[in-house]
C-alpha cells in the first residue's frame, strides 16, 4: 500500500546519517522543474524509518533532472534540509 506525503511532514528516525547523505531508490511519478521538485515512488528508506510511500522531493540546485523522466527508476542521496529532505544527488538506474 502507498502513502501519500511531503518530505516536510515526515518524521526522522535518526540524524546520524545526515552528514553522509540518506540513500533511496525508487521511480519518478513526476518532475516538477517550476516548483524545483520530483515526485517518486520509493521504496522503503531504513536509515529514517519511512515505509514505501509516493512523495515529492526538493532537489538542491544543481542538481540536473534535464535527463531524467516519469518513469525512469532512479537512485538518490538525500540531505536535511529547512523544510526536510532535499535530494542532492539522483542518477537512472540500468533497466
């Protein structure tokens, strides 16, 4: 079952991981370059005790989507940000 939600609204388990970068994987939904975010289907992240879910994700600036699309399954590094966690690297995984 997928949830809904907002990186913002989402509780951290833990903080120990925010100077290396949280690790994800999951599939674009969406890219929403106006609002400077992506909406992803991702799978579990341990590291902050998030279940499978749909949400969207700030990308620090910089970061290039311009290759990316719905669809494409994706790997990503997320760091703490003002308003949660914000994605600071994200690649397209080989089908």
């Amino acid at each position: 079952m997928s949830e809904t939600g907002d990186s913002a609204g989402i509780s951290d388990k833990t903080a120990t991981n925010d100077s290396v970068g949280i690790k994800g994987m999951g599939t674009i939904k969406m890219l929403k370059p106006g609002e400077h975010k992506i909406n992803i289907a991702h799978d579990p992240i341990e590291a902050l005790g998030w279940p499978a879910m749909v949400m969207d994700f700030s990308y620090k600036h910089g970061v290039d989507i311009s290759q990316l699309k719905p669809g494409d399954h994706v790997n990503f590094t997320l760091e703490k940000s003002d308003d949660g966690y914000a994605i600071n690297n994200i690649n397209k995984m080989a089908n």
